[in-house]
C-alpha cells in the first residue's frame, strides 16, 4: 500500500525538475534541457573582432541585443528573440548593416556559462538569411561566447 501512495505522489512531474551541480549550475533534465536562467551578458574577442551577446531570459523566451563588430569589415548590431530548445538557443536577428535592415536565424548551444555559436549552411529568402538545415548546424569549440558580467561589456554592446 505504501509503494502505491508513494508512486501516485511522485508520478508526472519528474523530468521537470531540475537539479542543481556543486558549482550551482543547473544540471539538464531528462530532455536534455537546460532550464536555468541564461539572462546577462556573454563576450567573444578573436584578435580584433568582437561577438557580444546580451539577453533576457523568461522561461524559454529570449530577447535582447547582438553585435557583431569585426576589424576592417562591416560590423552589424540589433535585437534578437528566440526560444530554448533542447540546450540550443534559437534566436532571430534584427539588424542594420550597411545602411540595410536585415534579418538571420543565429543559434548557440548552451555549455555551462558559454554560448557556442553555431555554423552551418545559410540560404537567403528576401531579406533574411535562414539555416538550411538547423540539425546539421555545427558548434565548433572556438566559437564560445563566454559569460562576463554585464559592468565589464562596453556601453555600445549593451
């Protein structure tokens, strides 16, 4: 009797929960799924060229400013909105560049407090640049964005 009462109380919910590590980080669920607040601010640097991500996080939503600033070429800077799906973050890029607004899908993969940007084949439709593919969207170690605090990132990332 007391095994069916406990499993009653524990039934639905399990793979919703979400469990903390040492370092306090959240731990994936059984999805796979990362569900602790990635709010804040994230920084790449590659010799002159520069990624910054800032954003906020409520629940799955995700919005927020990114910019792309490169050494001698056209940088691009504008909001981006997404959702978290499966430790990816998926987000839409609105941005001027070259004095035309524009539009790219832009995936990172969620890895402890890094943000590995995502590369993969682009096809273009209009004015918006989309993954072709987005299961074949590689997430090489050298394009981690990592999480800075939001004071140390230049008032023109913000």
């Amino acid at each position: 009797m007391l095994f069916l009462l406990a499993s009653c109380n524990n039934s639905g919910n399990s793979d919703k929960e979400v469990t903390k590590t040492n370092s306090g980080a959240a731990a994936p669920n059984q999805n796979n799924e990362i569900r602790s607040d990635l709010s804040g601010c994230y920084l790449r640097v590659l010799k002159r060229d520069t990624l910054a991500l800032s954003i906020q996080q409520n629940g799955k939503t995700v919005t927020g400013k990114l910019s792309f600033d490169n050494f001698q070429k056209d940088g691009s800077s504008g909001i981006v909105s997404g959702t978290i799906d499966n430790n990816i973050l998926k987000l839409i890029y609105n941005f001027q560049s070259e004095g035309m607004h524009s539009v790219m899908e832009v995936y990172f993969k969620i890895a402890d407090s890094t943000l590995i940007h995502g590369i993969g084949e682009v096809a273009v439709k209009s004015d918006t640049a989309y993954f072709v593919n987005s299961d074949q969207v590689r997430y090489p170690e050298g394009n981690g964005l990592v999480k800075i605090n939001c004071d140390q990132l230049d008032q023109k990332y913000k």
